[in-house]
C-alpha cells in the first residue's frame, strides 16, 4: 500500500498553532466587550450564551455560544478578556503551510464563501462544512499530504441537524445576503418540490452552495426541503447517513485569508461515508465521477490514517456504520469490491487490527471475507 507522505513535524506544530489562534481570533470577532457571556440550561443540558444590552436600553439581545461542556468553548469565555488578535501573524502561518509544506489552499470564492458564512455565525450555530472543501482540511489535520486530484470542486456543501436548527433559538442573518458579499451575482435555486424556498444558491460563474440536513424520517421526506430556523431563510436538503457523518465534527482550519476556522467531520467518519455515498449514486455520467471521486477520497484518507497507526479511529468508525443494518453493510462492500486486491486486501487487515484493539472480534463484522460480488 502506497503511503501518503508525512508532514515536516515543524509544518504541523505551525498548523496546531494557526488552528489555537484562529479559533481565539474568532471568538473575538463574534463578541462585544460590551456584553457578557450567561450559562442557560436547556432540556437538562447547559449552554453559554451572550447578552447585549439592546440599543434602547430596554433588555438584552441573547445569542448562543455553544455547549458548555466544550472545554474550548468554556476556556475561551473565560478567558475573553485576556484574547489578542493577530491577524498579520495568521496570514504568515497560512502562507507558510501554502507556500512552504504544499498544503492545499481552496479557490478564492470557496475561501471566501466559507469566510464569510463562518462571520456570520454558521459554525458557532453549530453548522459543519462536509464535501470536497472538507477533504481539503484534512492533510493538515492528519498531517500527511492526500491526493491532490480528489481536491477539484465548483461547490461548497454545508450541513447542520435540523434538531438543533430548531433549538438554538439563534440564527444566522440572510443567507442571500451573505452570499452576495462575496458575490453579488448570487442567486436562489428555487426546490422543485417546495418552490418558496431553496436549498441552494448559484453564482453567475456557477459556483454552487448547498445546505444538506440528515433525512431521518421516512422515504416520504426523500428530497423533499427541510425549513431551518437558524439558517437564515435557507432550507435544507435531506439525505441518508448525513447523521453519522456530522456527528461531534472536530476544529480544523481552512487555509484562505488569515485561516479560517470551522468544523468538519472526524477523517475517519468521512472516508467511511463516502464509501456509502459512492456506492448509492445513480447511474449516470456525471453521478459515475463523483462515486469515483468519493472512493479516491476514502482510500486517500485511509491511507493517510494506516500510516498514522490511527487503526482504533478507523475501526471504530466502520463498527459504528456496520451496526446501523444491512443498508449501510451493503454499500460498504460494494465500494471497497471496487478497490484493486492489494488495497482490499490491505484495508480489511488494517480494519480488523483496529477491531480487535477495540476489543471486539473483526469475525463479527465479516472483515475476513470477501465483499460481496457486483
């Protein structure tokens, strides 16, 4: 099995630093010393929030902040004060990371989309960047370069679960709006199922925005858009096995601008889905590359991993996907049967490493048979 090749230890300790003095950047961006950050439970669980007192004096205007058993989160209201920003500094290091150790930097309308959604609030709202503009984050988060030929997109994709669009009690301003600061060229793409509302939003030079929420109710939902409090007039689109993707994403830092933080899903849960997503596409031209598409991004993603040693990670990952049923099995084996036989071969000895240091019998997940026939 080809390895992807590591990281110089300096480039990574540079990234680690960059994603600490982002995250603190931001956190400043998003609040006034004017206000003060309030705990507030909800439903038996403990939030932060930020009250400002409102222009007339007459209350305060409350937003969310998130979780506060986030130690991050918590860290950073404690510490409010005492947080400095430094831009100028933040752009080295993401020039640095570019320029210097070849990590990928997006196009500029992808950076600066992602950019301004994340001003905005979409990620502190809990929002998660998946899709291609995700992959590209993680040769910096497993410190190892991936393929470089999975990177190519003309879209952005960003999720968030519909539970907690409805509970945040916050939201974002006019997704139109925030679009067409980057471009004023932005437009609606009416749902063909729910005309008064939209999923996604097109450029003039077609670069496309799409906002996805996992489908969990029955087949009748299927494509049907899902209205979402928090996302600023936007609907949703529903897919399947969007919410074991999207579950606990990690921090990491798309290299545009100053850098610029956001959450995506752990590496292993996304090499893991797009094996389901590539085995599920329709057949057609179009859907055939990005079925190919996905497959290379997993196997690049894997490779990256096995060479970490990050077996357990892995493991864990597929047990979880494994035990959602057959559906979810189904796919699995028909995108790794389109694997060549050593990388076959390879992934499903590395699997049952990671399961049996788990402490389960990889015997119990199939690993030592052959995928099932096409």
């Amino acid at each position: 099995m080809a390895l992807a090749q590591r990281l110089d230890i300096t480039y990574q300790t540079l990234y680690s630093e960059l994603v600490q003095r982002s995250l603190d950047e931001s956190f400043i961006a998003e609040f006034s010393p004017n206000g003060r950050f309030v705990p507030v439970e909800v439903k038996n669980k403990k939030y932060w929030y930020f009250d400002m007192p409102k222009p007339d004096g007459m209350g305060q205007n409350r937003r969310y902040v998130g979780p506060i058993a986030d130690p991050e989160i918590t860290k950073r209201v404690e510490a409010f004060k005492d947080l400095k920003a430094d831009l100028r500094g933040r752009r080295r290091l993401v020039s640095t990371l570019a320029r210097e150790a070849y990590l990928p930097r997006p196009p500029l309308i992808t950076g600066q989309v992602v950019e301004e959604l994340a001003k905005a609030g979409f990620f502190r709202l809990r929002g998660v960047l998946v899709g291609t503009v995700a992959y590209q984050c993680y040769s910096a988060v497993l410190g190892r370069r991936l393929n470089a030929v999975a990177m190519q997109t003309g879209d952005a994709d960003f999720a968030q679960s519909h539970e907690i669009s409805v509970a945040i009690g916050d939201s974002l301003p006019p997704i139109l709006e925030v679009l067409r600061r980057v471009d004023p060229t932005f437009r609606e793409i009416p749902s063909q199922m729910d005309g008064p509302v939209s999923t996604q939003f097109v450029s003039r030079d077609n670069f496309k925005v799409e906002f996805l929420t996992p489908n969990l109710g029955s087949d009748d939902q299927e494509g049907k858009p899902v209205r979402m409090p928090a996302l600023g007039g936007a609907a949703a689109f529903p897919l399947r096995f969007l919410d074991y993707l999207i579950y606990q994403p990690i921090r990491a830092v798309l290299l545009h601008g100053a850098g610029v933080p956001v959450l995506i899903p752990p590496p292993e849960k996304y090499a893991v889905h797009k094996l389901i997503v590539g085995s599920r596409r329709k057949e057609d031209r179009d859907a055939t590359a990005k079925a190919a598409k996905d497959r290379l991004q997993a196997r690049s993603i894997f490779e990256a991993m096995i060479a970490n040693r990050q077996h357990a990670d892995l493991a864990s990952a597929f047990m979880e996907a494994w035990d959602r049923g057959d559906h979810w099995i189904d796919a699995i084996r028909k995108s790794i049967a389109t694997y060549d036989d050593d990388f076959q071969n390879s992934l499903r000895s590395e699997l049952a490493k990671g399961v049996s240091e788990l402490g389960s019998d990889p015997a119990d997940y199939d690993l030592n048979r052959k995928p099932i026939e096409q």
